[in-house]
C-alpha cells in the first residue's frame, strides 16, 4: 500500500455545502465561515459558485461573498464556474481557481441539467479557455465518475476518453467525484491507476462522499494510486442526495475527519486537526447545523483517552 | 494496492455482541441467533464463551446453546475459551475451534483482567494445549494490537515479540483486534506486513472495530498486508466501549456492510449480501435492537437505484 508524503485538502463546504442547505446563510455568515476556513489553513477554499440564481438560489451572492472575504495570502480562494459566462464572472470577482463541472453519466446529465455529454464538455472547455487567458488556475470536476443511481456502474472507458479528450484541450487537473459515494475501493484504485498509466502528465484529486460507510477505504485506495489532494466539506455538510433518512443519507465527507485521518497515517497536510476540529464547531454554530464528522462527536484518540483516565474500572467489552 | 481473491468472513455477533448487551438474552433466542447464522452461510460462527459467569453473566448458558444449535456440515463453529478450563468445556461442549485471548496492553490486562501479560499468555498457551490435544482448531486474539485508551499506540515490537511467542509454542494463527477501533490504515498494514515478514507460516486474521469511523479504510489495508480472514458482527452488536453515546461509540464492525463490501471489491466470501442482510433483519427482530450497519438503513446501491427510479426529478446535489 502506497501513502503519499503529502497531499492537500481541499474545502469545498461554503460552494457545495451552502448550496443544497435547505436555508438561506446571509453573506455576512458564508463571509465569516470562510474567514474561518482561512483561519484554519486549508490551501484551497471553494468560496461559492457562479452560476444562474434560479439555478442555486443559495448562492446568489457570489460576487459580494467573493469581495468581503479576507484573503490570507498563499491560500487559493476557488470558483465554481460551470460555463463561460460563470467564468467571466468568476475572474472578475477575483478567484484564484476556477473549478469546472461535467458528469460521466448521460442520464443524470439529462435529468440534472438537460443537457448531453457533448454540451456540458464544451462548456466545461470553454470556462478553462477563459480561466487559462486570464492566467487563472482550472480544474474539471468529473461527477458521477464510478456509479451513478440512474446508470449503475460507469464504464472506466468512458472516464478514460473523457479525461484523454479534456487533456487534448489543456486541461491537466481534473478530479474524479462520486457524487453520490456508492463507490468501492476496488474500482476507485482502478480508475485512478488506469487515468495515471494513460496519462502521466495530468493530476488527479479524489471528491470524496460517504453514503456508502466506505469512504475511508476510497481515500486510501485514491491515495494508494496516486491522487495529488483530497476534497471534503467542513462539519460533513453538503453532497447529500435528498433521501430519506431512513437511508441513512450522508453526503460530502468531513474535512475534519479527513485532516484527522491523514495525521494519523503520517500524511502531510499542512493542517492541525485540533484547529480544523475547533473551526468545524465555530462552523456548526454559525450556521446552526449539526456537524455529521467522528471527530466532532469525540470520536478521538484524544477523547477516547480521556475516557479512559475518567473511567478507570470500566473498559471496552 | 493488493486484494485477494478469497477472504473468510467470521461472525463473532452471539459471543462478542452478546456478551456486553445489556439485557439476558434467553438460551432458545440465542440458539434461533446462531441458526440464522448458520442459514445465511457463514464459514466461521462463534457461538458463545467458556468463562466463569460471574465473568460474563450474559454467556452462563455456554453448554446450553452448544448442545441446541443446529449444525450444519461445513461450518466451523467456534467458541471462546481463555484458559484450560475453559478450553476443557469448550472441547466437552464438541465446538469445532477454541479462540483464546491475550491482549497487548499491560494496562489494560491489570484493569480488567487483574492479570499480568506473562499470566494472561501462560493462559492462551495452556488452551492452545488442550485444543491441539483434542484435535480442535485454535486462533488466538491479540486484543489492543494497535491503539489502547490507556497506553495509547502500542509498540510494533511488543506486538511481534508476543507473536514470536506463541509461534514458538506452536500457536499459527491469530488475529489482531483493535479492541476500541481507534487504530489507522497506516500501522494496520504496517503490523500486518512486518508479522507476515518475520513469520512466513503464519496466519493472520482482523477483527474489525469502528469507533473512529476509518473500519473500511483498516479493512483495505489489513487485505493489502495479506490479512487471511476478517472479524465482525451481525448488525454491529457489540465490541462498543461503554462510553456515552455523544461520544460516538461505535464497536464491532457489521458483517452484513463486510461482507457487502468485499462483494463490491470482488472479493469472494462464499456469502450472499442480501442473504446476510436479511440475516441481520431477523436478529434484529429477534433481539429487539437497531442495526448499526449501513446497509440495513439502505445504503446499497439497489436502495439508491430505487429511489433513482421512483423520484427521477430529484437529484444528488
């Protein structure tokens, strides 16, 4: 099993989180929770996301979020741009990173987004030429790369000749997203070995869900082959399907876990886990939410430890 | 990233879960507990413990269940014995394979067991005598292999000098518990590794816990390392330190997400997913509990095609 010595953890909560939250966070709040992020240190921070208020209501404010955060310097402040215009906009309000999207399932594409592979590719294209002219940095999202509820399991050719298509164009960073985290470990160290082995010059991150329990087994397996970062959300929010509850629904994995997990196995973050764990119960508080991670229900070492030394005469059965 | 072709999966849910539910479970339900077992086809099931009631009042029926159970040719059924006497009724009782115990913590062996590691060895190895006497099968535990609450990391050297141990008095297979499930992906294939390094005769199994949320990672990795067989419990019963439940506890990982999850990773088990799942579903009932497991709150992927299909407007955010 191969561990990389480093990699970085990307925070998308305040674009892929706020979005489906079934509230409004005013600006100064999605303000605050990324200065908060910043505060914490992730590298990259996805800050909101430029697309048609009708489309994500949630985000309607992505230019005033975009103007009043603080900027630390060194921390890459992201985009969501899924076409050209949302990249025109994005550049102007200053981002660092775009970040692009397309879908590996036509069906979903369909019903998501009415839209075939083929527009949602061009558009995709179209956004890193702006985001390259304007000497931005670009990186393409590749949802539903592994399983898809509507088409079952994505053939890993499929992946392949989108990913050999995007690099034809330029595109270099991509990641792969399971959208909805029914993927296996098996596959997901398949498909990224597969992508290197084809493709050496590209770089690849892991989107990382949990509907299946088998996220960390995903992370390891993307790791073992190679992915270059790891993308979560604070406090878990965000990424789930709309089921419910009694499916046990859970969405994007939590950055507080991932930080956690990646100290334990000697992977270099840059992150302490206790910053990041303390930022993520400023974050549940600020938008009055609660935080789905192990870690923030005490599920430490530390905690455990505690535990421990406060229960002397019980102990694990 | 190595996977196996073939993995035993062994069901410890009427010992290890029974034995810290905190209600009597009567001798007909548990003997109805370990059919079912039987039914959905485990190869290994351990059926109850050999130790003084006083001990674990939950197992006083041991001889009881034993002589009711319905066995099916093929399944080994196994019970726990931690000293000769135990080892004597185990044999008496006709069980097909004695598990002992010894744990790696000297802290925890002084709290729970009142017992030096040296007493708690000398103890495994008397067992190991009788079964191997008796022509039965033995495995030994390792408990605390890992991480424990009071000594925090335990040393890979402590670890294989026991294992070195027990080999030199004849003991070939073992496995490793977590015991608090606190343990990470990188030294769960690094003790694996090692062990199988410096005893090439040996085999190795993993008993799963969960409390940390990294189960499915651990699992990876231990196969990686060569693990041989795996260790959970039906619906996730028991295996849970007794901490309160804001902290998370989570113990012994469910054989019914085990099982699914070397399925999806091509990993055969002889075991029929739905078959287990359904297994658990009647536990459950039988025992008036909730399953932990995710695939008993519908996180498969046939429960997320079925609501792909019944709600085709909606969509993963």
């Amino acid at each position: 099993m191969y561990l990389p010595e480093q990699i970085d953890i990307v925070e998308v909560g305040p674009r892929d989180g706020l979005q489906s939250l079934r509230k409004w966070v005013p600006t100064e709040d999605k303000v605050r929770m990324v200065d908060r992020l910043s505060q914490a240190g992730f590298p990259v921070i996805e800050v909101t996301g430029f697309v048609h208020p009708r489309v994500i209501p949630n985000l309607q404010d992505a230019e005033a979020v975009c103007e009043r955060i603080a900027r630390r310097p060194g921390i890459v402040y992201r985009g969501l741009a899924p076409n050209a215009r949302g990249a025109e906009r994005a550049a102007a309000a200053r981002v660092d990173e775009i970040v692009g999207l397309t879908i590996a399932s036509a069906s979903y594409l369909k019903k998501n987004q009415n839209m075939t592979p083929e527009q949602a590719d061009a558009q995709a294209i179209e956004a890193f030429r702006i985001a390259d002219a304007k000497g931005l940095r670009y990186v393409l999202a590749i949802g539903m790369a592994f399983w898809c509820p509507y088409e079952g399991l994505i053939p890993q050719d499929r992946v392949q000749a989108m990913v050999g298509r995007f690099r034809d164009a330029g595109i270099r960073r991509l990641y792969l997203a399971g959208s909805v985290g029914m993927e296996d470990p098996r596959h997901v160290n398949a498909l990224f070995t597969r992508l290197y082995d084809r493709y050496p010059d590209i770089e690849l991150g892991f989107h990382v869900h949990n509907l299946s329990g088998m996220a960390t087994a995903n992370i390891v397996a993307a790791l073992d082959a190679g992915a270059a970062w790891l993308e979560g959300a604070i406090c878990g929010i965000g990424g789930g399907i709309a089921m419910p509850e009694t499916l046990g629904a859970v969405g994007n994995f939590p950055t507080e876990d991932m930080v956690r997990m990646m100290t334990l196995m000697q992977v270099q973050t840059g992150l302490d886990p206790d910053a990041v764990l303390a930022a993520s119960r400023d974050i549940a508080r600020l938008l009055d939410i609660a935080p789905r991670s192990h870690a923030a229900h005490g599920s430490t070492r530390e905690a455990v430890m505690k535990w421990g030394r406060e229960h002397p005469h019980e102990h694990p059965a």
